[in-house]
C-alpha cells in the first residue's frame, strides 16, 4: 500500500468517525442524554476543528515539514 493510499484511507477512516460521533451526539440528544443542545451545540465544529488541526500538525511532524514554528 502506498503513501497516497494510506492518507486516502485515513481520511476516510476520519471522515466516517466524524459521521459516527454526530449520529451518536443526536441519537444521545434524541433519547434525551444530551440535554438542551440549542445552546450547546457549536462545541462539536470546534472540537472537530482541533482534531483536524492536530492531526495536520503530526502528520507534517512525522513527515519532517516545518512545525508551527516554521
């Protein structure tokens, strides 16, 4: 398998956990776990967002780019 390959997979490994974590998220909110989401449901982008930006940062890491410090 190559490079291309695994960063196709992971992103489709990432992309169908983040459609899992909302179907959990509304089905909690459905069965009435998650109470009042009106107000609290622009955490979930931001947390999504973090992830992503996190996850970049390792990925250029381990491939040897520049960090946040250039």
């Amino acid at each position: 398998m190559g490079q291309n390959e695994r960063d196709d997979a992971r992103g489709m490994l990432i992309g169908g956990l983040a459609a899992l974590g909302v179907g959990v998220i509304f089905l909690l909110h459905n069965l009435g776990v998650i109470p009042d989401m009106d107000v609290s449901w622009p955490i979930f982008p931001i947390l999504a967002g973090v992830g992503l930006i996190a996850g970049a940062l390792i990925k250029m890491r381990r491939a040897g780019g520049p960090g946040p410090t250039g």
